[in-house]
C-alpha cells in the first residue's frame, strides 16, 4: 500500500540531529523486527521526530500506521477503535471491525504478522495501550519497525523496548532560529531585538512548544510589549503550554503530585540524597516517587546528584500552588516567595492550608517576626529559613512539624508548649540556642545540628532519642560537657565536636552504628574517648592540633578502622600496642608529632620469624606471611618530624607483602635496617631530611650516607621492582657518581646500554641552593618534572619547600625502578637512550638559576658471567663522551647482597688454596 506523508512542522528546525540519531536505532533494511521508543517531556518534539522519520522510511515497508494521540483516543473512544485504525491503515479495509480489544489482538496477528510494516505509536502513557496494539515482535513480519512516543520511560521499560531515544532541548542557536521563524517569518531577529530573543530563548530553555507559542504571541509586538510579556512569563505560564505540560502531573499518584510540587517550589537544583531524606521526612515514598518523575522526564538527575526540573515544569508546578489560592497567598500548600513568607510571618495571617515554608533572602535581613505567626499553622510538616535576622523567637511552633531547619534562630530555646513528636530532622546552626528544653523526648528524631552555637553549654540526656543518628555539634566554642547518654545511642552513626574549644572529655561510646567520629581539630580533649563494644562501621580517625595524648588500649575494638591520621598533636607520646591488632588498617599517619619519639614494640613472635632473612640465599616473594597483629593490611606509614631515634620497629610488621607507602621523613634515626628490602612491593620510600642517617643498615661500618646509598640502590631494585625512593639531604652538590649534569631546563642524554643488559631504573639528583631573596620562611612552593625515556612520558617527580625548611643547600635524590615508570616496555629499548626532562613554563623553584639536575643509569646485566647462582645482577652504569663506562671504585661497583656472600666464600676458598 503506498503509504500518505504527514505533514511535520511549519518549520522544522534543529531535526537533522534527531533523524540521525533514530537511523542509527531503527537500522530499517535488516529482517528482525525492531521496537524504538522516543521519550521526553511534553513540548520536547517527540512527536515531531517520529513524523520526521516515518515520512523519511514509509516507502521502504508494505503498510504503515501513524496513530496518532494515543492517550487522548483511548481515553475517549477506546482501544478497540485505535485497533482497527491500525488495521485499516495497513491493510486498506476501511469495513474492518473487532467488536472486542482480545479479538482485535488476534486480527493484529494474524493480518500483519507476515507484512513488513511501519507502526507509529504517539503519546502512549499507559502500558496497556502497548499490550493491546503491539503486544510483542512476533505480531509483525520480518524487517517490521514500531515506533512509541511517550513521556513515561518506565512504560518502554516494562514493556522491553530495548532501544530508547531521548530528545534533548533544542540548542540556543536552533532556538534562536525556531523563535525567529515564529516572531518574524524568517530565520533572524529584527534589528535591536537581540536582547529580548536571548531573553526568551532563555526562558524556554529549549523546549519548541515554548518557542513556537510564545514567538506567535510576540508577531508583530513592540519592543515594550515584549518587555512586558517577558515580565508577565516570569510569574505564570502561558495557557497553552501550562494545559500541555499539565498533562504530565495530572497523570501521577497522589505520592507523586506532592513529591513533585515540593521539588517545583523548595528543592530544585538541591542533592538528591539531602532532597530524599526531607522527603521522607513528610511520610512521602520519596525513592520511588523520584525515580517516577526521573521516568516521565519531569525531574533529571545531574553530574552532581543534584534534581534539576526544566524551568518551565517548575513554573508550571508553582502555577499550580498558585492557583490554589490566587489572590491569597495565606490560603496555600506551600510558600516560597519572599514577599509571601515576610507577609503571612509579620502580618499573622498565616492558615491551617499552609505545609510547607522555605525562606532564602540572598541577603540578611532584620525582620520583625510576629511572635505568634506559626499559631494557626497547625498542618506545618516542612520549616526552612535562611539568610533571615528575626528581632525575636516565636512562641510556639506547630507539633506536626517535621523537618525544621532554622539557621540563626533568634531564642535560647525552643518554645515551651513544642512537642514535636514527629520530628525527624532538627538543624538550628549559628543559633542562640542554650539548652535543648522541649525536645528530651523525640523518639523519631534522626538528625539534629547544632553546629556553631557558641551559648550551647552542655547537652541533655538523651538517651529517650532512641533513633537519633546524627549529632553535629561543631564549633560550640563554650561546649564543655557531652552528656553520657550520648556514648550509647545505638543508632548514632554521626558525632561530630571539631572547634569545641573548651571540650576536655567525651564519655564512654558504646555506639555500635558509629561511621564518622570528629574530633580532628580545634578541642581541649586530653584523652581519646574509652571504647566500649566493637564498632565495626568507623573506617577513619582524623586528629589535628590536639592537645590529646595517647589513645586507649580499647582502640582495638574499632575493627573497622582503615585510616589513623593524627598530625600536630605535641602531647601524643605513644601509641598502645593494641593498636596493631587492628586487622584493616590500611594508612596510619603520625605526623610532627614532636614528642611521640618511639613506635610500639610488638610482639616478638615477628621478629624471631623473620630472623635470618639476610643469611638466607633464596627469598620467595610472593610468600604472604601476614598474621594477626602487626598490621597485617597496612599499606601506607607515614611517621614524619616525630623525632624517632630509631626504626627498628619495621622489622615486626606483618605487612610484608602488602606495605606500598612509607615516609620517615624529619626524624633522627641513625640507620635504616636491612629488613626495608622485604617490604617486597614498597612503591615509595621517603627519607627527607633525616639529618642524623649514616647508615643504611647496622652493618655499613663507616661509610659515608652516600657510599651507603649506593651499596642500596641495587639491593632496592632487586627486591622492591616498583619502588620509587625520594631522598633529600643538605649538600650543594650532586654524588661523584652523578656523570650527567645540566643546570638547563631541558636535557638530552644518548646512553648506549651495556651489551646484554637493559634498563633497570634511574637515579636522578636534583640540587637547590639556599638563596634568602627565593626562599624565606615564609615561602612554600611545590612543583613537578616530567622525566621522558626515548621520547616516550616515563614519570611525574613531586618536590617542595616549606616555609622555614629551606634554611641551606639541599639534595633531592629520586631513585625509580623501570618497574615504577607510568608507560615502559623493553621493545622501547635501542640502542640507545635519550632521557629529556620538562619543567612547568611558570615554575617558582626551577626558575632559581642556582639549580643543578643529573641523572644516574642503573642497569641489569642478563648474562651468567659473575655468579652461577644468581645470573641477575645489578650494577651501576654510566656513559661518558658516549662511551660505556663501569666504575671501578670499591665503593662502587655493586653487587646484590647474595653476590655479596658468595664472593666472600669464594675468595675464602682461594685462601685456603693458597695456603
């Protein structure tokens, strides 16, 4: 049958996008049968796409049906009636009647199911409508397409239309062009009228029906009727687009009609977890009524879990609280103008309509607030101000309050006769609150803040809050007691007391839910709080600038710890062994702690097991010899400006295998023993400005720090692949081993490696010179070098200076195995190496002209030359006038520590032989 075009849009802008979109979706020429769904809010162009697409294939299929109005006809004439449209429009029979809607099924069936056909299903909102019409594929032949338009996503969903298309608002450009087409007949603007299109266009936001009503109602205006009309769209909907994007909220539930109004006028542009939870608050099912409106387009969610509502279904959804009560603004579910709120709040004319208030000044404002202004508003679920001075406090609140959140609020307390049984969320912050009068008894209280009151004093008992999970009482400067009741809410997953100044104690807690502790900064606390049960959910400990001084043995019950950061804390002397049973651990931070001097001893049973590693010749790495305490899962240590005078403590640990990270950093410590080269998948060790280190283990004799550091970067390659070392130590000048020198911003080296050998990894030397006019105490700056092999990017080296730090010449030494390179393979590997590094154009420590830059070669030789037991050996390398070079001093030509003992048994030998 040859099938009649329709006729799409006056002027149809902005649809090659969309048409391109739906080719690639329908793939007509293919023999299955294929369903497409096209949703979106009303206005969108839904409609307009699917005509656009059934003119451009209709005459590539046997029959076709557009019908059209899906919803409006089977609500007014039935389905039986869009069964035999659709049948007549494929088959030709005009005389065709089902009678019934399961006869009209089978008739569907068995007259299409051998045709190619294309169907057009417009504005479906009921799953129904698809069950009757087109049931499933098989109803149709081979190569069938069937096309629904629908604002409700869930019913595509439910049905298993697989591939949906969402149409998108058009662009500015595209809206720019529709408006002027419909304000002017042709596709520019009349001079002087810029600023009013961009006016409209932003207004829209997009949507054509929006573009094509309003540009016909601007045809021919003036420029003051524009601003007029312009100013009249900012306050309500012009009637034709209200009736059609109303169709959309007229067909939710009750549940959803009040979710969404909400949204409409408190919560647009707010998170979606914040949004859910006030929601729940009211007794709505605030999780599936969301994810409804999300379905039929009338709420998004954005990048940021933030609800966004089209400009024009907000306003619609206000329109509709608006016209609850036009004239009288008292009479209202909701209030969120200004001008409303003030009126009913200082007027006391507010009713027993009202709901919902939310008051945003976008600046303060003193505001004479009728004492009794909340009196007659005895259906009052939802209190939001903000931004508002009030020159006194009310004198009684509503009891079915159950959301209240009043930043600043004006009175010491709340209302006497306030009995908010059904209050779930309480946020007074920045307020003048004294004492909690009036709230003792709140059984479904979930949260409540009281951050930054500086008169709050003291809180009560609150052990009849049995459900509350969030106590927030932050920055309460003159806080000095928490009530002991608060250490056994069962339910609390939230304590926070930061900047509680003169805070000392906190009682016991026994607080089997607790996720977030905060205490990290600004208290008086001495003392840790003592742990009473286990509690499995905190997962982090931050403590900063503490006057604290130890933490208690019973810190072992938090077995779900992964983070300890304490940093500042002078008093803090010790940690309890305990603290290594800890089996989650996974960072443990210590840092300028100046007094804490020396790590826990733990148990001996390490350090007998791991006794003998050095003698023995054969080391399995991938043994895992984790137990139950030393930090079993610990993959980062940083124990920085702690004053330790020794780290022998690393010989216990049990994170062997596991242990990535660690910074020693600022402490006095004499030697780092042999057992750092166990930590076999170490990625970073720190050594900066360890002034005291000699030595790199107690058997280094007199060595120099920098022989010594050459005995160790072999043995750090060999055992610790991936293991990046950054060193920084007082001196002006590189290492004698350091060949390859520059004090340029770019360097270029050819290296020709060793014959059978290859890259092991690199030691490069930074030097800055003390220069009082770059660095005073109070300068700090950080900066990076990006280090390129063969022209292929290899690594990112940080380095910094603190205020103060900086006080003479200074090394920076970064030792990076080939195994720590971010992109490296062998095949990169020439005959050659041509190492370059790059600076920041704008960097304020390389731009010093004092500094000096050099670069070491590591490589491995692959042959079986000098030991048969060990044919991977180590050794330094370095090219000098493009010659291969190996040094022969002593103290430089390295060996790994096996090759060390094998040559001494061999040269024992050749002693005796001698003799």
């Amino acid at each position: 049958m040859k099938c009649m075009f329709l006729d799409v849009a006056k002027n149809p802008v902005g649809l090659h996008s969309h048409i391109h979109s739906m080719h690639k979706l329908l793939s007509v020429g293919y023999d299955d049968v294929r369903m497409v769904g096209i949703h979106g809010i009303g206005g969108i162009g839904k409609t307009t796409v699917a005509k656009a697409v059934y003119n451009l294939f209709a005459n590539q299929f046997q029959s076709c049906s557009f019908l059209d109005n899906v919803r409006e006809t089977a609500n007014r004439c039935g389905l039986v009636q869009l069964q035999e449209t659709l049948l007549s429009e494929t088959l030709g029979n005009t005389n065709l009647k089902v009678g019934i809607e399961d006869r009209g099924i089978n008739v569907i069936k068995e007259m299409l199911c051998h045709k190619k056909v294309l169907i057009v299903l417009d504005d479906v909102n009921k799953l129904k409508q698809l069950e009757k019409l087109a049931g499933d594929k098989n109803w149709f032949g081979p190569g069938s397409r069937i096309i629904i338009t629908t604002r409700d996503q869930h019913v595509l969903d439910t049905h298993g239309v697989e591939r949906k298309y969402k149409v998108q608002g058009l662009s500015h450009a595209d809206a720019l062009q529709l408006l002027s087409w419909n304000a002017f007949k042709k596709s520019y603007p009349e001079r002087g009228y810029e600023k009013l299109m961009d006016c409209v266009v932003q207004y829209a936001s997009g949507l054509p029906l929006a573009l094509v009503v309003l540009g016909s109602l601007l045809y021919r205006r003036s420029k003051p009727e524009w601003e007029s009309t312009i100013c009249k769209m900012q306050r309500s909907l012009d009637k034709d687009i209200y009736e059609i994007l109303k169709i959309s909220f007229d067909a939710l539930e009750d549940n959803e009609k009040a979710i969404f109004l909400d949204i409409a006028c408190f919560f647009n542009r707010e998170d979606r977890d914040y949004v859910t939870k006030i929601l729940e608050a009211s007794n709505f099912d605030a999780v599936i009524g969301i994810q409804v409106l999300i379905e039929r387009s009338l709420v998004n969610v954005g990048y940021s879990n933030e609800l966004q509502m089209h400009d024009l279904i907000q306003l619609m959804g206000r329109n509709i609280v608006h016209k609850e009560s036009p004239n009288e603004p008292r009479k209202r579910s909701r209030l969120w103008s200004c001008e409303d709120i003030l009126h009913v709040l200082m007027e006391n004319t507010g009713t027993n309509a009202i709901e919902g208030i939310k008051l945003d000044l976008l600046g303060k404002k003193d505001i004479l607030l009728n004492p009794r202004a909340f009196t007659k508003m005895k259906r009052l679920r939802l209190l939001i101000i903000r931004n508002a001075c009030f020159s006194e406090g009310p004198k009684s609140l509503p009891n079915e309050l159950r959301f209240l959140d009043w930043a600043g609020y004006p009175s010491t307390s709340l209302p006497s006769n306030f009995h908010p049984q059904k209050l779930i969320t309480l946020n007074m912050c920045h307020s003048k609150i004294k004492q909690f009068q009036g709230i003792k008894v709140c059984e479904n209280l979930r949260k409540v803040n009281f951050s930054y009151c500086e008169y709050l004093m003291c809180t009560p008992d609150v052990s009849m809050m049995a459900n509350l999970e969030s106590l927030d009482l932050r920055g309460c400067c003159n806080l000095v007691e928490v009530h002991q009741s608060v250490g056994f809410l069962k339910k609390l997953s939230l304590l926070s007391v930061e900047y509680c100044s003169k805070l000392r104690l906190l009682p016991n807690l026994k607080l089997p839910r607790l996720q977030l502790l905060g205490l990290s900064s600004g208290t008086s606390i001495e003392k840790f709080p003592n742990i009473v049960g286990e509690i499995p959910d905190l997962s982090s400990i931050w403590i900063y600038n503490s006057p604290i001084q130890e933490l208690p043995s019973s810190v072992e019950y938090l077995i779900g710890l992964e983070r300890i950061t304490i940093i500042l804390c002078e008093n803090l002397r010790d940690l309890p062994r305990s603290i290594s049973k800890l089996l989650r651990l996974k960072y443990l931070n210590l840092s300028d702690c100046k007094n804490f001097g020396k790590f826990p001893k733990l148990s001996s049973s390490s350090s007998s097991t791991n006794s003998g590693w050095l003698a023995s010749s054969k080391w399995d790495k991938t043994q895992d010899i984790r137990l139950s305490v030393g930090f079993p899962a610990l993959e980062q240590l940083i124990i920085s400006n702690c004053d330790l005078a020794e780290v022998d403590f690393l010989q216990s640990l049990h994170c062997l295998s596991i242990l990535q990270h660690l910074d020693l950093s600022g402490n006095n410590f004499v030697s780092v023993p042999a057992c750092i080269f166990r930590f076999t998948h170490l990625q970073s060790l720190k050594l900066i400005d360890c002034e005291g280190l000699r030595q790199m283990n107690a058997s280094s004799g007199g060595k120099s720090f920098i022989d010594n550091l050459t005995m160790m970067i072999p043995m750090l390659y060999r055992f610790c692949e991936k293991m990046r070392t950054t060193i920084r130590i007082r001196g002006g000048e590189l290492p004698e081993w350091f060949i390859h020198k520059s004090r340029k911003n770019y360097m270029c080296f050819r290296v020709p490696p060793p014959k059978r050998a290859k890259l092991a990894g690199l030691v490069i030397g930074i030097v800055f010179k003390h220069e009082d006019d770059h660095f005073g105490p109070s300068h700090s700056s950080a900066s990076t070098t990006m280090v390129y092999i063969n022209g292929i990017f290899v690594e990112n080296l940080e380095y910094y200076t603190l205020g103060g730090v900086l006080e003479s010449d200074c090394v920076w030494l970064y030792c990076v195995p080939c195994g720590a390179f971010n992109r490296w393979d062998e095949k990169n590997e020439g005959d050659h190496f041509d190492i370059s590094f790059e600076f920041p154009c704008k960097d304020p420590i390389a731009d010093v002209d004092t500094n000096i830059f050099g670069v070491h070669f590591v490589f491995e030789q692959n042959d079986n030359v000098d030991d048969d037991d060990d044919p991977r050996v180590i050794r330094h390398y370095c090219s000098l006038d493009n010659r291969t070079r190996f040094f022969q001093k002593p103290n430089t030509v390295l060996f790994t520590i096996e090759q060390v003992f094998s040559e001494k048994k061999k040269r024992k030998r050749n002693s005796l032989g001698e003799q």
